[in-house]
C-alpha cells in the first residue's frame, strides 16, 4: 500500500479544508492527512498541499513528488523547488477583496482622520481633507493589485501600478516597468506594496523612491516585508517626508519588540493579517487545478521556474 501515489495534507487537526479536500481527492489518489510535526514516510507522495513553511522541509524527502499546492499566497519558502518536473501553485485569486478592504480602510482612516475627530468632544466643523484626485501607485499590478485599483477609482484616484515589465493591466491608468520605479514615485500621494518575495523585490522602496513621494505620503505594506528598507522608511518619517505607513509584513515575524518600527511616530503595525484566506479558498483552488493535474495538463498559476511567481 505504501507505493501506492500519495496526496499528502499537511495541516494541524483544527484546518477547516482538509475534509474537502480529501472529498475531491479520494477517489483519485490515496489521501493522508498529518500535523506539520508528524514522523512521516514520503517515498510515495506525489501531491502535497500544505503551508510554506510546513512544506520547505519535507519537498527534498518526496523523490515521486510532482505538485505541490500552498494554501498561502506567499512561497518564497518553496519557490525554488519549482522544476520542469515539479509544479508549485500559490493561492491566487481569493484576496483580492479582503486586501483591498485592508487598503482602502486605512487610507479613508488615516487621510480623514476618522478615530481623532470621532473622540471630539466639541463641534468642530473644520473641513474634512478628500482622497479624490489623489494619486495611487501600487507596486504588484497582478489579481491583488488590479483589485485593489479596481475599486480605488470610484474614489476620483488616478492609479498606476508597476510591474515586472510595464503591461497593460484593466484598472490602471499606466503601468510601468520595475526597473523604472524612480518615474512610478514621481508625485505619488498613496503608496501600495503587494509585491511577492523574490530576489526581483528586494529594498524597492528605498530612499530614492520614498523622496520622491509626494510630502505627506501614506505608505502601506501589505506584499511582503523584503520590498522596504525599514531604515530608510523610519528616516522619511522622522523628517515629517511620509505623513504615516501602514506595515503588515515585515523582514523577520513576529516583528521583535525591540524594533524600532514599534516607536516611530507614525507608523500602524498589523499582524500579518491583511488577507485572512478564506476557509473555502483551498479547496477551490485545488479543485481548478486537481482535474487538469489528472488529465497531465499545465497548472493554472504554476510558478515559473527561476522566478519565484
């Protein structure tokens, strides 16, 4: 039994999806559901759906090992695992709304000021500062991105986005090539990172992008953590450059209670908790993927080997 090709879940007892997945899975592939820390036998696993961090140990244990489902969105841990034999896909096109929830409320919060004049105790009818007519860049103008520019415009923002080569994409007035991302600042009001973790991402914005913001820039960090030099960010606020940064991913998480993001006047930290994948959003991306699996067919979203996305 133990040669027979395996689908191996790796999720602790309480993951909502692992049910569902068995349901779609079973009557293909012998299914074996184990916690991350389980004692487990790989020579057979063929499939294997789990978390990135989970998963980054056991790939190299899977010599039958042909696709590998994450159920983040992020996978910089095991990107560069993908091979003409091995397959990897993220978890695409189910955050979107949840991000630009994340976004949205925060700059409607911090740009009119909504909990101070909420705590007035007095009638003070001065004037309410607007976002519409602001500019908006996004850095990461994939499903996220195009999301969150989707429903920004109705707001009178102008939107761009950058990318790995300046396409085109639906929702943005420009997009431009990551290699000209000093021309992308250029007078940005609003700045939006859901760039993936790659070597292509690291230390994007930087001071040269950050000075040339526009004074009293919001920045928001959503993507991942390597895209910021943390020092630069705590600089450009310190001056009184940025008006305030919105930080949910970071170089090392938990974030140490030591760091100095903690104290910067100006900053609003979160968890890394923007984009809660929906408890159905597994099953649903594994199940447009499971029957072009079984007919030997290319992967939707699959990474590109070298990439990292």
């Amino acid at each position: 039994m133990s040669d027979v090709p395996q689908l191996l879940i790796v999720a602790a007892d309480s993951a909502p999806w692992t049910d569902a997945l068995i349901a779609l899975a079973s009557p293909h592939r012998r299914t074996v559901v184990v916690a991350p820390d389980a004692e487990i036998k790989t020579s057979a696993v063929e499939v294997l759906v789990g978390a990135p961090p989970d998963l980054a140990a056991i790939i190299p244990r899977c010599p039958q090992l042909r696709w590998v489902q994450s159920t983040w969105a992020g996978i910089d841990a095991i990107a560069h695992f993908a091979s003409e034999t091995l397959q990897i896909t993220p978890l695409k096109g189910v955050f979107g709304p949840a991000m630009t929830e994340y976004v949205m409320g925060w700059l409607l919060a911090i740009e009119r000021d909504v909990i101070s004049r909420a705590s007035h105790t007095q009638w003070t009818p001065s004037l309410e500062p607007r976002i519409t007519g602001k500019r908006l860049g996004i850095m990461g103008a994939g499903g996220i991105g195009a999301a969150i520019a989707l429903a920004a415009r109705p707001f009178g923002l102008e939107v761009i986005g950058l990318n790995s080569d300046g396409r085109a994409v639906e929702g943005f007035a420009a997009c431009y090539p990551s290699a000209d991302r000093l021309v992308f600042a250029e007078g940005i009001d609003y700045l939006v990172s859901v760039l993936p973790q790659t070597a292509q991402t690291e230390n994007l914005i930087d001071h040269e992008v950050l000075t040339r913001l526009n004074p009293r820039a919001i920045v928001i960090n959503a993507g991942r953590g390597n895209a910021v030099v943390e020092a630069d960010l705590i600089a450009s606020l310190n001056a009184g450059h940025l008006r305030a940064a919105v930080l949910d991913v970071f170089r090392v998480e938990p974030l140490p209670p030591d760091d100095p993001l903690w104290s910067t006047p100006g900053v609003h930290i979160t968890s890394h908790t923007a984009g809660p994948t929906p408890d159905e959003a597994v099953s649903e991306v594994f199940e447009r993927n499971l029957q072009r699996y079984i007919a030997g067919e290319p992967l939707t979203d699959a990474v590109r080997s070298g990439r990292g996305y």
